[in-house]
C-alpha cells in the first residue's frame, strides 16, 4: 500500500461502477451514498449500503467487474 499513490484510471473504474448499479436498478442516495477510489490501495469503495442483500449483490457484481481485484 503506498499512502500517496494516484490512479487517475480508477475515475473511469468508478464511472463503469456507477453505470452498472444503475443497469442493475440500485441507485445513488437509495441503495448506496458514494463510489469512491482507493488510490491507495488500487480499488473502488461503495459506500453507505443499508441493506446486507443490497451489498452482497453490490459486492458480486464488482467481482465481475473486476476479477483480478481481491475484495476486502
């Protein structure tokens, strides 16, 4: 982990993510409040998921996204 990378390519992750929720009918302010990247760590966040089901879904669907990517 480096503290003062910057990825700016993770703004196009973030994009592709906030795309995909939306085909997938969750939605900014009622399903998730924010995707965020981690630069730091190479990753995006979804943040602010109420419901275990919603993230669960949330969770497989960037494993598709992003296979090579290990959650956490």
């Amino acid at each position: 982990m480096n503290p003062f990378r910057f990825s700016p390519e993770l703004f196009d992750c973030r994009n592709e993510v906030l795309a995909a929720l939306s085909d997938a009918g969750y939605e900014w302010l009622s399903h998730f409040s924010s995707v965020d990247p981690l630069h730091d760590l190479y990753g995006i966040e979804v943040c602010g998921i109420h419901e275990r089901d919603v993230a669960v879904d949330i969770l497989n669907l960037l494993m598709r996204m992003f296979p090579a990517w290990h959650p956490g």
